[in-house]
C-alpha cells in the first residue's frame, strides 16, 4: 500500500479527489519511480480509469442480465 488512512465510507468525489491529490504530491510524484512524471498526466490517467471501470460494470450488468432467462 502507499497509503493507508481511516475515512468515512461516504467521502463525496470531491473529499476523494483532494485526498488522492495529496497522497498524489506528498508520496507518489516525490518517489524515484515517478521522476519526469507530472502531476497532470497522473490525474488524467486517473480520470481515464474511472471512465473504463464504469464502462466495463455496465457491461458486466447486462451481460449477466441477458443470461438470465
């Protein structure tokens, strides 16, 4: 884990954003491994992940409503 922090189950997008913002500066973007990485490209590929992980459960939803019948 990178970060591990108790939260309340229902944080709003926003609180979630601007935590993963701060875990995203304070530890991630400091490490060797993300030199020359910036912090905009990480957001953005983050956004793109959320995109495809929505897309991808509605398509297991209907696939498992059209075997059933």
């Amino acid at each position: 884990f990178i970060h591990v922090e108790k939260i309340n189950p229902f944080i709003s997008r926003k609180e979630e954003y601007l935590l993963f913002k701060k875990v995203l500066k304070e530890k991630i973007l400091p490490s060797k491994e993300m030199e020359g990485i910036s912090e905009r490209s990480l957001l953005k590929a983050r956004e793109e992940s959320i995109i495809l992980l929505k897309e991808n459960t509605k398509k297991q939803k209907l696939n498992k409503g059209n075997t059933e019948t």
